[in-house]
C-alpha cells in the first residue's frame, strides 16, 4: 500500500471516529507528546517493535492533526523536503550536524 493510500485510510478512519469533525489541534498535539514519550522509551529500551509502533502512532495522530487542519500530511512531508534537499552537511560521530557550503 501506498503512503498517499494509507493516509487517505487514516483519514477515513478518524472521520468515522469523530476525531476530524470535533478534534481539537491541541489534544492532538497532548497525544503527540505521549506517543514521542512512548517512542522515546522504546529507543531507551532498545526495542524495535515498540518503536515502530510508536512511529506508526505519532503517524496517525500527525494525520488527525492535519485532517482537523484541514491540511494535507503529504504536502507538509513534501514542503519540508523542499526546505531541506540542497542543504550541505554531514552528521558527525558525535551527532552534530555540521553544514557545509560547496565552493568552486
């Protein structure tokens, strides 16, 4: 299954749900922050299955937030990309980003 198709399900399933029509942006965002939790606790514990369903909820309650937005996940997926694909840099050992210009 596509992203694009899988998005458009989530969509479908929060409006059977209620949560779009009567959701609030910012008890989406208190769930977001547990579900980073919950992420955050599984990267501790090393704990692949937990992680990627943590991932898989913050996915879904990204895409209430937009649904009650009235935004497309896609297009802000899409626009993030745009603002960083011609970024310069690399990520150290250590795990900060040094960014680069290309002089020629």
């Amino acid at each position: 299954m596509t992203f694009a198709m899988t998005e458009i399900n989530v969509v479908r399933w929060g409006e059977a749900r209620g949560i779009i029509q009567n959701g609030k942006p910012m008890g989406q965002m208190v769930k977001l922050f547990e579900e980073a939790t919950e992420l955050l606790d599984a990267i501790n514990k090393n704990d692949e299955v937990e992680v990627k369903d943590a991932v898989g909820d913050i996915m879904v309650v990204l895409t209430m937030l937009c649904g009650i937005l009235d935004i497309n996940l896609s297009d802000c997926y899409e626009g993030a990309y745009q603002q960083i694909k011609d970024r310069k840099g690399y990520l150290t050992k250590e795990g900060v980003f040094v960014k680069t210009t290309l002089s020629y």
